[in-house]
C-alpha cells in the first residue's frame, strides 16, 4: 500500500534586512499538496501551454513579471499578461491549499526579533493544523535555500514538530508548485498593498485597478487558503 505523503513547497518575498519604506513586508507562503492528488495532466497541458507563448523550460516569476524587471525587462505588457494568466490558471485548476505568513518589518528592530517572529508564525500555522498534517505518515519540504535565515528557521521549526519529515532543495524550473508558491507571495503582498489602495504605476497598468485585482484574482486564489 503507497504511504500518503504531503508535500510543502515554500517560498518568500522580501529579506532579513532593515525595514525600508517600498518593501514593509516579509512574506512566506506554503503549498500544501496532497501527492495522492495526481496533477500530472494539469502540469503537462500548463508546460504546453508555456511552450505555445514561447517559453519552454521557463520557471515564472511573478513579482518581476508585474514590475517588467529581469527577464522580462523587454517584454510588452500583453506578453507578461499572458504568461501570469497562464500560471494563474494553473493554479485555479489545482487542488491545493496554501497559508502565508506576514511579518511588518517595521516590527523588527533586528534579525533576531524578525526570526522570532516568523519562526513563531509558521509554528502556529502548524500546530493549528496539526490533526491535517499528522493524517500524513510522510511529510516532503521543498524549499530552493534561497535564504539562510528562511532555511535555518524551517529546518528548526519542522525537526521540532516532525519526525516523519525530508526536506529537498528545489529549482524552481523542476516544480510548477513551486512556481505557485511564488505567485501566493506575490498575491497576497498585493492584497496588503490593494487593502491601503497603494498599487503601484506597474501594478496599476497590469491588473487596471484595486477592485479588478481584488474581483478576478485575489477572491479566486483565496478559495485555497487553508482553513
């Protein structure tokens, strides 16, 4: 009899630096996905359609997509358009639940209260659920080790709560969840900046107005929140 195993991918937006006024944040979000859930059919018709737009191989990264920044510095806004919608729906079709954490830097005075603090949130979103976790006799952590207080923290808070526990370093091109992880910080950093009516000009020109973003994304994705 296959084991039932839970995979977590996770992701963040922002870093352990100073608090600075364009970035208050520090986002960490976590993808819950039951691996008994095949999504294989979801991820082949999503790599087609990434290869139809020209991009083939290609690991989504949402904030920059927005902002037309790294990669896609050159590319018109129909194009970046089309390549969030395609990883937006992807992500609609899966059946996943997510949670995010939310640290206001302004909060922080130094790197060891902003390690308390989100060492502290993702525990309490574990220990809230723990009857759903402990239902997995395997538990998989995909994290890229992006960031050595993210990796330091997850490693200490998982190992304390969990013996039946592997951790995996990822690429994001490998793993779409990943992806999705990455479009959860992004989502709900933009759902903080639409609550203080603060989109920026890109934001703006991207998603046309808060209640657009609010109305055909944000309502959408939050259907996966885990509860």
């Amino acid at each position: 009899m296959v084991s039932k195993t839970l995979s977590i991918f996770i992701d963040e937006s922002g870093d352990f630096g100073p608090y600075e006024s364009h970035a208050p944040y520090y986002l960490v979000s976590m993808i819950f996905h039951n691996q008994q859930k095949d999504i294989q059919d979801n991820i082949a018709a999503f790599d087609s359609h990434l290869h139809n737009l020209g991009y083939p191989n290609h690991a989504i990264h949402t904030g920059p997509l927005i902002r037309r920044e790294s990669v896609y510095i050159n590319n018109f806004i129909e194009e970046r358009k089309q390549l969030f919608n395609a990883l937006f729906h992807f992500a609609r079709r899966l059946d996943f639940q997510y949670a995010c954490v939310k640290i206001k830097k302004s909060e922080c005075p130094d790197v060891i209260s902003m390690t308390s603090r989100v060492s502290k949130a993702i525990a309490d979103i574990l220990r809230e659920n723990e009857v759903y976790l402990n239902s997995f006799e395997n538990i998989i952590v995909y994290y890229d080790n992006g960031q050595i207080e993210l990796t330091k923290i997850l490693s200490s808070v998982f190992h304390t709560l969990y013996t039946h526990l592997e951790f995996r370093k990822v690429q994001p091109v490998d793993y779409k969840l990943f992806q999705v992880a990455d479009l959860i910080c992004t989502m709900e950093l933009l759902a903080e900046k639409a609550e203080k009516n603060d989109f920026t000009r890109s934001e703006k020109d991207f998603f046309d107005n808060v209640r657009n973003f609010k109305k055909n994304y944000l309502k959408h994705i939050r259907k996966k929140m885990l509860q």
